[in-house]
C-alpha cells in the first residue's frame, strides 16, 4: 500500500503525520531531518507488509523515532526523551493508551543504541528499518559521515574514532525481510570501515614518521 493509502484510512496517523512534519520542518535539523523520516516510512511499509505488522504502529513508531532529537533542551539522549515526548503527541492525535505503549516501546528500542531490545514485531520492524537506512551499503556509509559532519560538526578522525555504538547484544536485524534486505549490505558496510580505519592509521604512521607531533585536525 502506499503511504497515502494508510494516511487514509487511520485518521489519528495522518493527524500525527502532520504534526510531526511541521516540526521536522520548522527545527531543520540537517541530517536528521523530514527526508530521513519519509525514506524510513517507505522502507517501514517494504518491511512491515512483508512481515505483516500492524501498520498503524509500525508508521507512527517511526514518525515519531527520532523526535527525541528535536528536543536537546532536555538534554537527555535522543531515545528516552523521544519515549516521554511521544505520549503527548500520540494523545493529542488521539491513539489509544494500549497504541501510545507499543508506539513508545518502537522508539525506544530502535537502532543499535536503543534503550532496550524489540519484543514486538512493530518494534523489530523499526529496529530493521533504522539499521538499513543507517548502517548498509554504501548510501549507509555516506549517511554516517552526512550526519557527524553536518549535525555534529566533526572531522573524519573524530567521526571514525567513536565506537559502534551497539547497546548490549542486538541483532543486525530482528526480521526476515530486513536481514534479507540488508544482509549484504551491512557487511559491505562493514569492510568499508575497518579499510578506512587500516588506512587512516597507515596514513598516519607515516606522518609522523616524518612530523612526529602531527595531530589530525
Ligand atoms: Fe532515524
Ligand atoms: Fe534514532
């Protein structure tokens, strides 16, 4: 179906859908921004059909996934302050407590920093949704450097020294769809990495072999 379609036919979704672009739009975040959530709608509804999810859940959980990042005032990570904020949202567009519980269990259990593992099949569809548009291929690898260097102003040195970022154990993937879809790219990814980081440190012997106080700036 496409996403107008589910527009459609849940009213509190497109209600949401609304409210949730408006911010996107308005804070202008420039990686995290109302593209990065479309791209994942999409990939949301590929994944969830496959799997066949609850539909309303899957597309709310990730409008509102990364709303956390919206809100640095609370100077709390992206996940636990998305899961606080998102209640309001949920509410004002009139889910359900039952729907408001599972939406917010999607957000916090996205990605390989999420707060806690997926148990539903709404949340390990987020989960897949955000590791394929973050972490495969070759679009992944461009993405992560999109992000460090835009929104968090770093240098590759900086960008390449931060660790994975895996919270406790986590899958690469959490469905069938999404392992299909991602598998290959994820270890392509992968390879990318670690040939930048031997290279970056080749690079870098031989500058100080020559310039032995040599800092990357
Ligand atoms: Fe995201
Ligand atoms: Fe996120």
């Amino acid at each position: 179906m496409k996403l107008k379609e589910y527009l459609l036919k849940f009213a509190e979704l497109q209600t949401l859908y609304d409210m949730v672009k408006q911010d996107f739009l308005t804070k202008g975040l420039v990686h995290h921004n109302w593209n990065h959530i479309l791209r994942d709608l999409a990939k949301g509804i590929i994944i969830g059909e496959e799997e066949g999810a609850d539909m309303k859940i899957v597309l709310a959980g990730i409008l509102l996934h990364d709303i956390g990042r919206l809100h640095p005032e609370l100077g709390r990570d992206h996940h636990s302050a998305g899961a606080e904020i998102a209640s309001q949202y949920l509410r004002t567009a009139g889910f359900v407590d039952e729907e408001i519980r599972k939406v917010v269990h999607c957000i916090k259990s996205h990605g390989l920093r999420g707060l806690e593992e997926p148990r539903t099949l709404e949340a390990k569809v987020c989960y897949d949704v955000d590791v394929l548009s973050c972490s495969v291929g070759y679009i992944g690898v461009a993405r992560v450097f999109d992000y460090f260097m835009r929104e968090e102003g770093m240098n590759v040195k900086e960008m390449i020294k931060i660790p994975s970022g895996r919270k406790r154990l986590r899958e690469d993937f959490y469905t069938e769809t999404g392992r299909r879809l991602g598998g290959e790219g994820l270890k392509k990814a992968r390879k990318f990495w670690e040939e930048l980081n031997r290279e970056f440190s080749e690079e870098e012997q031989g500058i100080r072999a020559i310039i032995p106080d040599y800092e990357e700036g």
